[in-house]
C-alpha cells in the first residue's frame, strides 16, 4: 500500500511542482508589475514552462491571479480551513492584514473585482461565490456573538459591514495616510453592536 501510495505521489508531484512555480510567477510578477505585467507570456517565462502546461493546470491567467490572491487572503485567516470558532473582530482583523499586509494583491483584488469582473462571466461567478461564503461566515460568526439576534437583521448589518470594509480598502489603497484598521475598528463598534 505504502508503494502504491508513493508511486502516485511520484506521478503528481511534478504537476505540483509546476502548478507551484505558476502560482510563484504570477504573485512576483503582480506585486512588480501588477495586471499590466502578468501576461500569460511572462508567467510562463518566469516559471520555465510553455503554454500548454499552464493550461493543463489553469483555465486562464485571470485563474491564477484568483489563486494567488486566495492564498494570500487564507495566509491571514484565523481559521482557513472554517472550524466556525472566529469572532466577527477575527474576521475584520483579518480583512486589515491582507489589505495592509499585501496592498498589491489588495489591489488586483478590488481591480478584478470591479472591472474584471463586470466584463468577464467566468471571473464574475466566482467572485459571486466568493462573496456569498464571505457573508456566510461573517454571518456566522455574527450570530455566534450575539445568538438572539434576528438573522435577516445580522445579514443586512453583514452586507452593510462589507460593503463598507471595501471602501475602506479602497480608500487606504489610495490615500497612505488612510488608517484602515481604525475605520474598520470603529465600524465594528459603531455599527455592528
């Protein structure tokens, strides 16, 4: 069994070794460049690949950059893998460090979201889904903190909550002397009670 094991192991560890070396590519060239620079050219020269093992790992540039983003957003997260113990101050927290931490993929973030997004079906979706588990488990960690809370009121303060944390990172993103992680507190405080 243990032969077996390591035999697949084998086959699949060049193909994550690749899928490895993509994703390393396109985080050094978005924070150099940002999305001007991260052409489906540059990551694969930068990853010593051709084309077509990219595309047998990834569906798209836009795939990877989502990717890569994800990984730096879960690198923050108190609980990645969603054991459903984290405070909505955990939540807001973590929002902070991935925008204060990693401004260049904060960036790309609010850019794909907003422009790549709108034009691109596929890329919209996800990011559709990606807002939906996001309220989900804000949502949940909202009704954690205050049990006897009415859901459908704790959901619209959720959505308001977010919508709010993306201005608030857009404006720090564009203005340096933007204290982020004040606004949010303080939103937290004043608006979620």
């Amino acid at each position: 069994m243990r032969n077996l094991y390591a035999a697949r192991l084998m086959t699949y560890r060049p193909g994550l070794e690749t899928r490895q070396r993509i994703l390393a590519a396109t985080q050094e060239l978005l924070s150099e460049g940002g999305l001007e620079a991260t052409t489906l050219k540059a990551i694969c020269g930068r990853a010593g690949i051709l084309p077509g093992s990219f595309y047998n790992l990834f569906d798209s540039k836009e795939q990877a950059i989502v990717s890569v983003i994800g990984d730096a957003i879960n690198a923050v997260d108190p609980h990645p893998h969603g054991e459903e113990t984290d405070t909505l101050a955990d939540l807001v927290e973590a929002y902070v460090r991935f925008v204060a931490g990693r401004p260049d993929l904060a960036r790309i973030y609010l850019l794909l979201a907003v422009s790549g997004a709108l034009t691109d079906e596929n890329l919209g979706n996800r990011f559709i889904k990606h807002h939906r588990a996001r309220t989900k488990r804000f949502l949940q960690a909202r009704l954690r903190d205050d049990p006897g809370l009415d859901p459908v009121e704790a959901e619209r303060q959720i959505e308001a909550l977010l919508a709010a944390l993306n201005g608030y990172a857009l404006a720090s993103l564009l203005d340096r002397t933007f204290d982020l992680n004040d606004h949010a507190m303080r939103l937290l405080e004043e608006r979620v009670p």
